[in-house]
C-alpha cells in the first residue's frame, strides 16, 4: 500500500492496519492520535523521522534495516518487533514492551530505554547509547553488545548472555543485577 492511501484511511476513521506492508516509505512528523494496530506490519527499510508512535501496536512488525530519527515509541507494545539492522537516533522508548525483540546489529544513539523490557531481547553486535536506567534484559542475549556513553544504573541482567560485551566510555553501572544475580556495585 502507499503512504498516501494508509493515511487517507487513517483519516476515514480505520485504525486496523495489521500485517500492512509500507516498506520502503518515509514517515515524517507523523502523530496518531488515537491508538493504531500495526502488528505484524512490515514496515522494512522505512524511514521515520520526528514522529511520535507512542499510540501504535507494533507487535511482530518488521523495521529490518530502517532509518528511526527523533521518534517516541514510549510505552508502545513492540514485543518480537523486529528491528535488526536499523539505524536509532535520539529515539524514545522508555516503558516499551520490548521482549524476545530482535535488535541484532541496530546502531543506536542516545535512546531513552528507561523502564523498558528488553527480556529474551536479541541485541547480538549493536552499539548503543543514551539512557537505559532500569531497564530488564533478563534473559537477552548482549553478546558483543557495545555499550558507550550509556547509563545502566539499576538495570537487570540476570541471566543475559554478556559474551564478549563491551563497555567504552562514560558508561554507568551502578547498582545493575548482574547474570548470575550479583549486584555491581
């Protein structure tokens, strides 16, 4: 479907786009103002920028290699999404429902995770930065994750694969549940 009719439906008052495919397509200055369902909608390769997605349902979608600038999902259900390969710029997520999600190879700078349930989360060779205090990663596989200018304070790792992480610099830990249930202090 074209942007242009997924929006001309918007306005005709449909709110179920499930398993509607935009790929491809740029979303500029986009804000919903009631909730949408986008489950299951492969939206790879998309391009959105100054947005707010905080009213969708992106269970299960698919954001395989898109361009995510200046967005806020914040509380919005993203669990399996997947966002493998994308590119994150100054993205807001905080409170997501991000679990078994699959962030392998995502760049990401200055992301706001704070709350957000990455359990069972899949970030295997992604770089990441911004503020991920309070996150859970219980269970998710961060092998060869690098994390830099990052603050992880109180999040969990209790049983997160950490092989081969990588911690730069400016990256705070404190009080992080550790895999085996050891706290850093």
């Amino acid at each position: 479907m074209k942007v242009e009719g997924f929006f001309q439906l918007y306005r005709n008052g449909q709110r179920d786009f499930r398993g509607i495919n935009l790929q491809g397509t740029l979303l500029e200055d986009v804000f919903f103002e009631e909730s949408i369902d986008l489950s299951g909608a492969n939206l790879s390769g998309i391009r959105i920028e100054h947005s707010d997605l905080s009213n969708v349902n992106l269970c299960r979608a698919t954001l395989h290699h898109s361009e995510i600038i200046e967005v806020n999902f914040s509380g919005t259900y993203l669990e399996e999404a997947d966002f493998s390969e994308a590119y994150l710029l100054e993205v807001g997520m905080s409170f997501c429902n991000l679990r078994r999600a699959n962030l392998t190879k995502i760049q990401g700078g200055d992301i706001c995770l704070f709350g957000a349930d990455l359990s069972d989360a899949n970030l295997v060779n992604s770089e990441l930065s911004g503020d991920m205090r309070r996150v859970n990663f219980s269970r998710a596989n961060l092998s060869n994750t690098y994390f830099f200018y990052a603050d992880l304070s109180l999040s969990n790792l209790f049983g997160a694969n950490i092989e081969a992480i990588q911690i730069g610099a400016e990256v705070t830990l404190s009080e992080v549940i550790l895999p085996d249930g050891s706290i850093h202090a």
